[in-house]
C-alpha cells in the first residue's frame, strides 16, 4: 500500500494538477508523480528543481504515455532522509530503488541539469532497459573552467551562506534561468522557494554545485560508459540562452557520443527550459515514442 503521506507544503492545483504518489524506503518517503499508460517516461530534474519543473510537459503528453517524475530526497514534497549527504550518486541509488519499485523495465528517459549524470549513470549500468534519451541543458564529464568557476563560488563558502541563509539558489538563480517572464508569476516562484523553508532543508542546495568538483571521477566514469547507449533513439533539446550549457561546444560534445541525435535548438529558453518551451520538449518525447513504434511495427514484420 501507499503510505499515507501529506504534501509539506501547497502548490497551486491549476499549476500542479496532479495526483501524489510515495514511494517509501528506510521509513522515508519519495514523492512522485505517476500520470496516464503506455510507454513509461521517466523525467529527472536537477537543482533545486522538482516534480513541478515538468508539469507543463506532463500535461503535454497526456494520452501519449505513462509519465513519472520523482522528487530528490530533499526536493520538492520528499522527505530528508537522516544522514543523508545529497550527493548526486545518493540520488542515483534512490531514483534506482524508485524504477525497481514501479517494474520499470523499459522507458524512455528524459534528462536536464543533474538529471543528466543521475539519469544517465543509471542508464549505462542499464542499457537494455532504456528506449530512448531526451536530453536537455545537461552534462556528465568533470568540470570545464566555467563550470569549476560555479562550483568554487556556489559550491564554496560564499554560496553555502547564500543558499543556506538566503535560500539564494531557489529564489535568485531559478528566475535567473527562466528566459520567459511571462513564466515567472507568483504561484510558480512560490512553489521553486517553499520546498527549502530552513537552513538545514537546503542543504542539497549546496552539495550539488560543490559536487561538480567533488564529483569528477563519477562524473567521468559516466562520459566513459556513454557508449552503451550509442545505439538508442537520442533527441536533444537545447535552450541556447543558458549560460551554462547554452553554446555549440557542449552541442558538440554530446553529439560526438550520439551522432544521429536530432538537436532542436531553442533561441528563446534558458537553463530551465522547461518553463520555457515545454511544447518543444513534448515534441522531442513524442518523436521517440514514434520511432519506437516504428522499430517495433518493422521487427514485427520481419
């Protein structure tokens, strides 16, 4: 059975229209959302995002598929598990438990942010359970000069007190990455800030931008197994104003790993870009669903 769980805080119903599900492990619940049937897409965030960041691709693909996106421990309506260190490999290891929960035996995955090495570290142990990549505004290689110089200001003393103190990274930089303003009304704010009311509740904050640095050698373990996935259906979705990962280089680079991906460079989104283009995103998805239909009709033929 479900345990019986209560959402830590309100989010607006129109926004967020979706049903709560709890995936318990060590007496901790994960939340999650788990909407419609067919195909299981499995959508990552990153920080210090959740289950919210997708709801307008969630509504986009209603009828199209089964769509679960989990909150991190310490993310969103997820409890804090104790001595817990949010680091993105303590992630892994949840969102793992969560597919093997859900029989997740094949499903597209859908990556941005940290959901880029979460998801696809999981995906290389696991290649044949994967049906296609989405990939969005990610990486999984060890720090370049502008992400190291992130991590050292964000992920060192000065970012620690603004994010701990100040709730820095969900009040400032969210909005930062939000190149739509027509995006950025009051309920979604909101719902970005309300999940970390405490010092000690945003404390995941701050271990993922340190963890870019701390991170490298998983990191490049990750850029190695990438190979694995090179025969899998790739779309990529990219929003160019992103100051992070905005550039043709990072393009280039995933390309180098998945030549036949078709890329949909989006001028007007930034780093979150599922505020942004959303209806991208669920094309990207949709795509995938397609050809996977169409491998499935040819082999059945065959």
């Amino acid at each position: 059975m479900q345990p019986k769980r209560q959402r830590p805080f309100q989010v607006d119903r129109d926004e967020y229209p979706f049903e709560s599900h709890w995936f318990e492990r060590d007496a901790v619940a994960m939340h999650y959302v788990d909407e419609g049937k067919g195909v299981p897409v499995l959508l990552l965030h990153g920080n210090p995002t959740w289950s919210f960041l997708y709801r307008k691709v969630i509504k986009g693909l209603k009828g199209s598929c089964r769509v679960i996106a989990p909150d991190y421990p310490g993310f969103g309506f997820s409890e804090h598990p104790p001595d817990f260190g949010y680091t993105p490999q303590e992630h892994a290891e949840w969102i793992k438990a969560l597919m093997a929960h859900l029989n997740l035996d094949l499903y597209i995955l859908v990556v941005q942010d940290w959901g880029g090495p979460i998801g696809l570290s999981i995906a290389a142990e696991q290649p044949d359970r994967i049906a296609g990549l989405v990939i969005c505004n990610t990486w999984c290689w060890p720090a370049t000069p502008k992400t190291r110089l992130f991590s050292c200001v964000m992920g060192g003393p000065l970012g620690k007190h603004l994010i701990l103190k100040h709730n820095f990274f969900a009040k400032v930089l969210v909005p930062f990455g939000i190149h739509n303003d027509r995006a950025m009304i009051p309920p979604v704010l909101r719902a970005y800030a309300d999940p970390f009311p405490t010092a000690e509740s945003r404390m995941g904050n701050y271990v993922f931008p340190r963890q870019i640095r701390k991170a490298a050698s998983w990191l490049r373990s990750i850029e190695q197994s990438l190979p694995r996935l090179a025969d899998k259906p790739v779309r990529m979705v990219w929003g160019m104003k992103d100051p992070a990962f905005g550039t043709s280089r990072v393009i280039r680079r995933w390309k180098a790993f998945f030549p036949g991906a078709s890329v949909t460079r989006v001028s007007s989104a930034s780093h979150y870009l599922q505020e942004d283009c959303p209806e991208q995103i669920v094309t990207a998805i949709r795509h995938v669903i397609d050809q996977l239909g169409k491998c499935e009709s040819t082999r059945k033929s065959k």
